[in-house]
C-alpha cells in the first residue's frame, strides 16, 4: 500500500473506521488488527470501486464487512480454544476513552446486535438514512425504525445503568 | 440531566486522543503467525497420527501372523517420524522476530524443502510399501500355511507350463517389477499430491499473503 493511497484515500475517513473498529472490539491488540485488516482490504479491494456509490460509502461498507467477519472468525475460533475467563479478560483490558460518557456509550453499543451496532454508528455519524440503507444493503424505512428502536434500547442501557 | 447520545458522541470524540489512528508498520503480522501455527498443529497431528498407527501396525502384525508386512510398515512409519521430526525442529527455528515478510519467506522456504524431500522420499516409499505388502502376505502364515508358496503350487496346477525363475513365476516377477518402476517413477507426484491434500489450504493462503506482501512492499 503506498503511502499516497493511505494518506488520500484512507486517511480522511480513519475516523469512522476506527469508531467501527472501536465498537466490535474489547483489545487494543483486537482494536489494531481489525484497524488494519480493513485498510489492506481497502488497498486490496481497490479496484472492485465501481463509483456506483461514493467512495466513503463503499469504505464504511467494506470496513463494517471486514469487523463483521472478523467478529464471526473470532467466535469460532473462541468456541474452539476460549475459556469464558478468557473472554472476561480480554473485556476487562479493553480500551478506555478520555471520557467517560463515551465509554458508557460504547460499552451500551457493544451490547447491541452486530448489525445494530453498525446503524447507530452510522447514524452517530450523521449519515442520512438512504446512505445508511445502501451501506447495510436495506430500504430508507426500515432503517428508520430500526434506529428509533436502537436508540431507545440505548437510552435505557445507559440511564438504566445509573438509575 | 440525561445527555442525547447524539451529543455524548459528538462531545466524546471532541476530546485529545480520542481517535488515534494505529500506525500500520506491522501488517500481517497476526496473520502470519496464525497461518504458521495453523500449520504446526496440523502437522504436529499428522505425525502423531502416523506414530501412532505404526504403534498399533506391529502387534496387529504379529496377531494377524504378518509379522514381515508389520516390522516393514513399521519401518516405513519411522522414517517417515523421524524425517518429519527433523522438519518440525526446522519449522520451530523459523525465526519470529523476523518482518512478517521475512517470517513468511522462511516458513515459504521450509514448505518448498518439505515438498521436495517429501517428492524424493516418496519415491523410495510408495514401491517400498508395495514390497512390504506383497513380502508381508508372501511369507505370512494363514491357516498353517505359507500363502506364497500356496499361491505358487495352486499356479502350476492350473499352469503347468509356466516359467519359474528361483520358484518365483516369471510373469509374477515382471508384473511386481512393472507396478515397483511405476511407483518409482510416479512416487513424487503422489507424495506432492498427498502433501497438497492436506496443506493445500495452508499453503495457498500463504502465497496469497506473500503476494500481497510483495506488491505492498513495491
């Protein structure tokens, strides 16, 4: 991967990749691998850009796919070897915000659903609905209630918790 | 008072640090490792396997009253152990301190010398096997009886004419010499197609990380 293409094509959108990366991971280590893995993917997956979409919307796209598959590659791979120890761990090191709000929020979006998980992120980021659709592969409407219905889930996560 | 989580968001990643982008100098270096453990384990099952079915081969043998087919496999199973053995100490001093490139490279070199010690060795074995088995059954004893020469005397009954080189029929010879020269000469190939049976997915999914490495790197 050159550097230009890092700097150019990936750089300016590394924000929301790392709040993806951030959401389906508990590690630093997790955190930088997934980090990774989706910009080779990017760099690999270069060409298959069709401009059908813009170019932001295929990278969040591709960026929630590759947190996706890793997260199911991970699971698997936790069945085999894991304890639950193990997996209690690895939460208990995970990586802290500066703010602490931030961190109860995250903490509530990592108790969604994997898909969940990438629609509030998406919506967080001040995507329209119909972004959101194309990137999830789905209609404007269901992504409108869906995010009505996250949100709701969140609210009662978060002020649940401290009520 | 309860904050949105639109503006617990927005506020959230205001702050210094929040979003620091991880530098990306050590890409694949995971996968790498994965990919040479995956192969370890693999491999380390395989030899166990092997050890253990050349330790049950010889008093199955000896039970069956094949004594010369099992101390022959029995053979054959140990070296291939300690050919294997030799490589596990090769593939355990792969360096992984090395680049991920570096490291792939190593375990690339190591596979290529499997593949090739495995091809050369394969053709001694595949032909020594088939002499095992035949000699095993040849000089067995079923029912009292030495199949070999049983086999020989029921072959001049129905053949009285037949050549006999050493009480051995002449035909017999040529065929086992036949299908030996096949094995020798088709050895390698099976041994490289019994390898890629097991390892193809590790082995592809390694050229496929050196590849990419490779058109990082330029």
């Amino acid at each position: 991967m050159s550097r230009d293409f890092y700097t150019s094509s990936i750089l300016p959108y590394a924000a929301i990749i790392i709040k993806i990366c951030r959401a389906y991971t508990n590690t630093q280590e997790d955190f930088e691998d997934y980090y990774q893995e989706v910009c080779l993917q990017i760099w690999k997956s270069r060409d298959n850009f069709r401009e059908q979409s813009k170019w932001s919307t295929w990278v969040y796209r591709l960026s929630l796919n590759v947190c996706l598959t890793l997260l199911k590659k991970k699971k698997n791979s936790h069945q085999q070897f894991a304890s639950d120890s193990l997996i209690q761990e690895e939460i208990e090191e995970g990586h802290q915000f500066v703010d602490e709000s931030l961190n109860q929020l995250y903490d509530a979006i990592k108790q969604l659903s994997e898909i969940d998980r990438g629609v509030i992120l998406l919506y967080l980021e001040e995507k329209s609905y119909q972004e959101i659709a194309d990137i999830i592969d789905t209609n404007p409407n269901n992504i409108a209630v869906r995010i009505k219905r996250i949100k709701e889930r969140l609210k009662k996560l978060l002020y649940g918790k401290v009520n | 008072m309860e904050k949105s989580i639109e503006s617990i968001w927005k506020e959230g990643f205001l702050k210094k640090d929040a979003l620091v982008a991880p530098k990306l100098n050590n890409l694949y270096n995971q996968k790498s490792k994965h990919i040479i453990d995956k192969f370890q384990r693999m491999y380390q099952i395989n030899r166990i396997a092997i050890a253990a079915f050349a330790l049950i081969v010889l008093p199955v043998s000896f039970i069956s009253k094949l004594p010369y087919l099992g101390v022959l496999m029995f053979i054959a199973f140990a070296i291939i152990i300690a050919v294997s053995g030799r490589f596990m100490k090769k593939l355990k001093a792969i360096n992984t301190g090395d680049t991920s490139y570096q490291y792939l490279n190593s375990f690339n070199e190591f596979i290529k010398d499997l593949l090739s010690v495995n091809e050369k060795l394969s053709r001694f074995l595949y032909p020594y096997i088939f002499i095992a088995i035949i000699l095993g059954f040849w000089f067995g004893d079923i029912g009292g009886n030495i199949p070999g020469k049983e086999f020989v005397s029921k072959l001049i009954v129905d053949y009285p004419d037949m050549q006999l080189v050493l009480g051995l029929p002449l035909i017999g010879i040529f065929g086992a010499t036949f299908i030996i020269f096949i094995l020798a000469l088709f050895g390698g190939i099976i041994g490289t197609w019994d390898i890629n049976l097991v390892y193809s997915g590790v082995i592809k999914k390694l050229e496929e990380l050196i590849g990419d490495m490779e058109e990082l790197r330029n």
